[in-house]
C-alpha cells in the first residue's frame, strides 16, 4: 500500500513535468523565431543617391549674396524633376530682401532647370520666411 502511495504522486510529478517541458521547447521555438533577422529587406527604403544631384556652381553662386550664411540644393531627376533650395538669412534681413533674394534665385534656377518643379525657402532662425514655388507642367 506504501508503494502505491508513492508511485502516484510520483507518476503525476512526472507526467506534470514531462507537460510543462513540450511547453517550454515550443516557447524557445516561438522566441527563436521572433528574434532571427528577416531574410527579407525593409519594403519601401530607397536610395535616392542615384537620382540627386547637387550643382556646386550654382551653390557657390548663391552663397555669396549678401545676407545668404548657408545654401542647401537639391535637384533630383525622379518623379518629373525637383530642385529643392534653402538658404539662411541673417537676422537683420527683412522680409521684402528675403523676398526679393528668393525672387533672383527662382529665375536663375527656372532658367536651368525649366522642366523641373522648383521649391526655394528662405529660412531665418530655422523658420520659413519668404518662399517660391513652381510646380512642372504635366507632360502629355
């Protein structure tokens, strides 16, 4: 009777445990899984570096209009074409100059680059303070 007192428990221990190991090998599988790199690339990066350019001249040329501490120019050629240009003025500048200086920039860019959509942002402390824009013509 003492025997059969003991092998019960002791039979449910085991079978308890033998239960509870197949759940912990079905978890390591589970983490496993989470935690193994994608074979997969991340859809939607792109490398735009093929498809931007800077004109350095022109930069240059920007750069040294009075008023002008730093030029940032983009010209990409996907998606019809953009040049994309800020430039910082220094604090005394008014508006009507930053206006203006937008105004110069935007002619000598459309003269380059006519088949292009073209954004110029005067900024002054960070913030947009004069802006010119010209959207492309949908070609048919």
């Amino acid at each position: 009777m003492k025997k059969r007192h003991l092998m019960v428990p002791l039979s449910l221990s085991l079978l308890l445990l033998g239960a509870c190991s197949g759940d912990a090998e079905e978890d390591k599988k589970a983490e496993q899984e989470q935690t193994e790199p994608a074979d997969k690339e991340t859809p939607g990066v792109v490398d735009k570096s093929d498809t931007t350019t800077s004109d350095d001249e022109l930069k240059e040329e920007l750069s040294k209009e009075e008023g002008v501490s730093q030029v940032s120019l983009i010209i990409t050629e996907d998606a019809g074409g953009y040049v994309l240009l800020d430039f910082e003025v220094s604090e005394d500048m008014k508006k009507e100059q930053a206006k203006e200086l937008a105004k110069k920039f935007f002619n000598r860019i459309e003269k380059e680059y006519p088949d292009h959509s073209i954004d110029i942002q005067a900024r002054k402390s960070g913030e947009t303070f004069a802006q010119e824009t010209k959207e492309a013509k949908a070609e048919k």
